[in-house]
C-alpha cells in the first residue's frame, strides 16, 4: 500500500490549481468540445469534481467516522451536477473548485489526525465494507482521472487533424 | 478540421506551467513512481518532452519548408532522452522545457504566418507524405497525450490502495 496522507494531500490540493492554468483563457473551441453526445466538456468536469467535493468525499469521510458500519452510507449521484443549469463562464467554476476543495482539505486535516483512522470501515451502498484509506486514496486517483479526461477530450478535437500520427498517438483511441 | 494555429499555441504554451504546477513540490514517492520496468516516470516524460523541442516537431517543421517533399526527414529518436544520464532533479528540467518551449513557439510563429503553409507537405520516414497541419496538430496532442501518462501513472500508484474503487476507476486499468 502506497497511501500516505500527506502525500495523498500534495495531489488534492494541486488539483484545482492544475486546472486552472491548463483551461484559463483557452478559446471556446477547447473549452466546449466533448467526445460526442452524453459525455463532458472541460467545464461539466470541473462541475463534476465540485459536486464530489460537496456530496462524496468529505461526507463519506464524516459519515463513516460517525456511523462506522451501522448504516450504509447515501449512494453519490456521479450525474447530478448535469441536473442544474450548467455555468456561462468556466472562471467562477473553477474558483468555487478552488475555494471548496481548499475547505476539504483543512476539514480532511481535522478529521484524520492519525494512521489508525486510515484503518476505519463504513458501508458503501454497493461495495460493502470500505476503509477510510481506500476512500481517500480513491478521492485522488478520482482527481487524476478527471484530468486525464480532460486532456484527452481536448486531443480528441484534433483526432482527425493529425493525419497519419494518429496511429502513434495511443490518447485518441481511448474512451 | 479543427487546427488552428492560434489555439494549436494556446496548449503548446500551457503544457511547460500545468505540468509546473503539478509536479513542483510533490514527494519522491509521486516522481519517482512509473508503470513498471522499461516504463517512464514523470521527469522521464518531461525530458521526452525537451528531446521533441530539440528534434522533432521545429526541426521537422523547418525541413518541410526547405525541402518539401525532395526529402524524407530524419526519423525521431523516441528513447534518446534515456541514452542521456538523466537530471537529478526535476526542477531544472522543467526550467528547460519551459525556455526551450517558449523558443520554439516564438519560432512556429516566424516560420508559419498563414493558413495556406498548413497544407504544405514533406515526407514522413514512415508515413510518407504529411502535412504542415498534421506536424503541428500532431505537436499538441503529443503534448496532451503525456499529461495523461504522467496523471495515470501516478493514479496507479494507488491502484491498490483505493480497494473496491478500482472498478469505478477506468484510469487504472489503462497501459
């Protein structure tokens, strides 16, 4: 096992950060291609990551910490950020990411002051039994995916521009 | 098409500071971490990165316009950054990548100052006839591509730890 939370932390809180000098003053063109019908563009990602911040990874911190096992705690809808109107502009999405995970983060630090704590289990709706460590070990691999997604949504809008290097570049087949 | 050569240098400019941004400070344990033997770890990518500034994409870029399809240029040496001892430390390297960076886009922009240069072509070792725009469009999801490693790579070092969460997680099953 590799989880260690101050490093765990490195990665959460460079995160909005990353985001921020990678989409900030990007054209339209960018910032609005997806991968087709049903998936999300750079700003439904970030909204995305803001509706983890508010629903999953803190609450299910707090949750199991409160409950343990005795109840499962409440499933995380990964599509409920597509149910309210979607922002105009991408700069306020990414500073609410900024401000909430920068929260997290100091309530993370609050929360789990030990190595112990890592070892706690709670009832996941469809896994069953999950330990504190897996569920913050899997809030940063959850960010790393999420970056990797937009990434590759942004090289998939010159999928057919490249010509013939498409064959080279393994990002344009992947979905 | 997509290609556009200002928003083509809008990624090409920001891929030296988001990967600034997510890799200065991190633990050893976040550089160090790669795939597995023969596979690359994050300053591994960014000196690959540096070795393309120096012999790929202008230097390809430059070729095509002198010679034109007269001559294929040279093939690209996709491991010559291993045959080099490789830096100590990561902060120089991405001090080189950012300088040489900034020069070659000041360069794309001097050698290529309208639309119809994009469709000029040279000769590809391996592909045979390509064009200016495939270089270029090739040059930026090149770019995306090894975000994306160097983000999965580090996702996978806590493939384990994250438990259950592995299946929700298609980052960790990609090579």
């Amino acid at each position: 096992m590799n989880f260690d939370q101050t490093e765990a932390i490195q990665i959460l809180e460079r995160t909005p950060q990353t985001l921020e000098v990678l989409l900030t003053g990007l054209s339209e063109g960018w910032l609005e291609c997806s991968e087709g019908e049903g998936t999300w563009n750079a700003r439904e990602v970030v909204e995305h990551l803001i509706e983890g911040e508010k629903t999953n990874w803190i609450p299910r911190l707090a949750f199991i910490l409160a409950e343990g096992e005795s109840k499962p705690f409440p499933s995380f809808d990964r599509y409920a950020h597509l149910k309210q109107k979607s922002a105009e502009e991408l700069g306020p999405v990414l500073l609410e990411f900024k401000t909430i995970r920068a929260q997290n983060i100091t309530r993370l630090r609050e929360l789990v002051e030990g190595k112990d704590q890592l070892e706690l289990t709670g009832s996941h709706p469809a896994f069953g039994t999950v330990k504190v460590r897996e569920l913050l070990s899997a809030w940063v691999v959850h960010d790393l995916t999420h970056i990797a997604q937009i990434v590759r949504v942004m090289a998939k809008r010159y999928g057919a521009d490249v010509g013939p290097w498409r064959e080279y570049l393994g990002i344009l087949h992947r979905s």
